[in-house]
C-alpha cells in the first residue's frame, strides 16, 4: 500500500492498544482514537484527509458494554473514510465481541454488539464495489484468564482452548487489513476459543 497511509484505531476496546502496536510493527502509521465522542472522531479523520493521506485500515472497536448507538458512530465515522480508501486496498475490521450470540443478563449488550455484526456484514456489501474488505472480530467479553462460574447462567465459560488474551484478538485484526485477507469480507471471525459454538444457555 502507499507508504504515507495510515489506519485509524478508534474506541476504548482493551485490545485496541495490542492492536494498534501490532500494526505499528507493520509500518503502519497510527492515529489513535480513543473515548466515545464520533464527532470529535469525524473531526481528526478529515483533518488527515485534507492532508491528502491515503487509509491503510481502520479499525473500531468499544469495550464489554458498547456504547447506546455505537453501530451509528461506526456508520458515520466509516463512510466519512471511504473517500480516502485507495480502490482495491481498503481495510476495515470491527472489534465486536462474542455476547451478539446472547446470553442472560446481557441484552444491552447483545442489542449493540449485534449491531457492529450487521454493520459490518452490510458494509461489506456495500463498499465491496469500491474495493473495501470490511470484517468483524468476535473475541470472548472477558480477555484473559476466566474463571469457571458454579452457575452457568452467570456468565459463559472459560474458553474451551484457554485464555484468549488482546495480543490474540490484534493477530487476527492484523491479518484481516492486510492485503494478504484479499478474499476476505463480510465475514464473522471468533476469536474466542470456542465459546461461539455454544448456544446461550450452554455451559
């Protein structure tokens, strides 16, 4: 990709620093996002617009509990990047999160992570003809080490091939904006050791 692009790393997800170190590594340049305020998000990405800067990737991901509307942030801030897109080597991933699948106690939750799924299953649709990739990750809500609850109704299990940390979640972020991820689009990818094959009430 053109050497003075750079991705964009916006939201508050605990793996977005691992992320954006990850593609750091990469060479690319970052600009880094952070908090909840989509205009303020607009506002920086058409600064660097203006300065004729062409997008590598951008990558958005919220914390467990997404903010009320964070589909529509995403929206808003994504199609303001389109413009700066290089055709056939855009690169979009949403950091989403495993709960869209549901689970008891947990439909707020459910609601805006189900949101970024059909954001970026849509979009994908949408922006393919231009020659952006647009992809979601689905890592467990709980990185790290995950204790067993005696009640399976609390929360879901530890994940099946042990704990899924942030650096696993920028792996798979890392590959799906880089060109090597040509074919790949609209696709759901779980990062999350098995937990998305269990049905919501499975323990």
């Amino acid at each position: 990709m053109n050497s003075t692009g750079i991705s964009f790393v916006v939201g508050d997800h605990e793996a977005l620093a691992a992320i954006s170190a990850e593609l750091q590594g990469r060479g690319d340049d970052i600009v880094r996002l952070e908090g909840r305020r989509s205009s303020e998000h607009i506002d920086a990405l058409e600064a660097e617009l203006a300065r004729g800067r062409a997008i590598r990737a951008v990558v958005i991901g919220y914390d467990s509990t997404p903010p009320e509307g964070s589909a529509a942030q995403a929206l808003a801030f994504l199609r303001t990047a389109t413009r700066g897109f290089p055709h056939g080597e855009g690169r979009v991933a949403l950091v989403a999160g495993r709960d869209f699948l549901g689970w008891p106690g947990r439909t707020e939750r459910a609601i805006d992570l189900a949101g970024l799924v059909g954001l970026g299953r849509s979009l994908a649709l949408d922006l393919g003809p231009l020659g952006v990739n647009v992809n979601v990750v689905c890592p467990p809500s709980e990185l790290g080490p995950v204790v067993a609850t005696e009640d399976p109704w609390e929360a879901p299990p530890p994940p099946l091939t042990g704990s899924v940390g942030v650096e696993d979640v920028a792996y798979a972020v890392a590959f799906l904006t880089d060109q090597a991820s040509g074919h790949f689009t609209g696709q759901v990818l779980h990062v999350s050791g098995g937990l998305s094959v269990l049905s919501s009430l499975t323990a």
